[in-house]
C-alpha cells in the first residue's frame, strides 16, 4: 500500500440535484459543463483515466467522460465510493481518487498532497480542516468491504468512515488556497464562488 504515482479518478455524480434544481454535473463553468472541466483537470493532474459514476451507466457519454452506475441507487456518495473502488480493482488498480461533481475547482497540488500522504497502512487519505472532506480524497481498494457492511447495514455517514479505527485515514492539512466553500449545492452558491483563501494559519490536523 505505497503511495501512488498515480492512480484513476472517479467523479461521483449520482446525486438528484434537488436543491441545485437541475443536473450540477452539467452546470455551466466558464463556457464549459462542471464535469468537462474537473475531468481535464484530475488528466492534468496525472489520473490514469476518469470516470465518472452516476445514476445510470452511459450517463454522460456525451461528455465523452466514460460513465458507471451507482452501486446503489439513491444510497448517497457511499454507494458511489462502492462502485468507484470496485472498477479500480477491475483495473487492477490500488487506489482510487474520488471527488463530487460539484467542487469549484481541483488543483493538481490537491491532489499530490493526498497522494503524498498515502503511506503504507493507510486505507484512506483525505482534507480535513475542522471535519473530514471526503472529497476529494484517496481510498484504497481494500477499504471496499467495510464500504459494503455501511451499504448494507444502513450507515451511509462517510464521517463514521473515514473515523473509524480500521480505516487508518490519513488526515492532511488544508492546502494554503482552501477556500471557504470547495463545492457548490445552490445556483447562488455557484455565481458567489468558493470564497477567499481560509487555510493559512489553520491548524494541522494529526495524522
């Protein structure tokens, strides 16, 4: 379980978007649909490919962003996570990069961060800054089955998770450009942008 130079990227996008009040994977940045741009920015940031996982397989084929369903349906981003670490393993892969449809934005300095602190040991590596961000984060592909017990015993809380003794998650410090929002669950939140920079001077969070 070393660190990955590199490894394929999942972004979930299984949500309903009830309070965005249509489909965020599509919203309009800069000229281009939300899911286009976080997909040339995970390439640019060395992912091995980027799929994207969603309520139905194909989904977003017209985004030519490669698209697999949900492991469960409306069982939140947990199930989404599932579906993610079981094509990584299909790849032959041992981690998988996963992040929501919805961030601003995904520096390639984020995501070497995460990858810097996939030490062996370590099932998961994620921001945390007052509580853990799941996303974007790195999980390993044998965290798989305690995803699955969540699935099936009826706690979806990605919080508990990332928590738990077993997981072994790596807590990483907030980069220096964390803004105060990283994803957008409104139209107002999206024209209002991710906010100032809030992570200088932030605690580090322990290991």
């Amino acid at each position: 379980m070393t660190a990955p130079a590199n490894s394929p990227a999942y972004l979930l996008a299984g949500g309903r978007s009830r309070r965005f009040g249509s489909d965020k994977a599509t919203a309009d940045r800069d000229g281009v649909p939300a899911l286009t741009r976080l997909a040339e920015q995970l390439r640019a940031a060395g992912a091995t490919s980027v799929t994207a996982v969603a309520r139905a397989a194909g989904q977003y084929d017209d985004l030519k962003v490669r698209t697999i369903a949900d492991a469960v349906p409306d069982a939140g981003p947990l199930a989404g996570l599932d579906a993610a670490l079981a094509d990584a393993a299909e790849q032959g892969a041992a981690w998988a990069l996963a992040a929501s449809c919805d961030l601003f934005d995904l520096p390639a300095d984020w995501v070497k961060r995460l990858r810097t602190a996939a030490t062996p040991g370590r099932l998961a590596v994620a921001f945390r800054p007052d509580r853990w961000e799941p996303f974007p984060g790195l999980y390993h592909v044998a965290l798989r089955p305690a995803v699955r017990a969540r699935l099936a015993g009826g706690d979806r809380s990605l919080q508990a998770l990332l928590s738990a003794p077993a997981t072994r998650a790596a807590a990483v410090p907030p980069p220096p450009d964390w803004p105060e929002r990283i994803s957008y669950n409104t139209p107002a939140e999206l024209r209002v942008g991710p906010g100032r920079s809030r992570a200088r001077g932030s605690p580090a969070a322990p290991l």
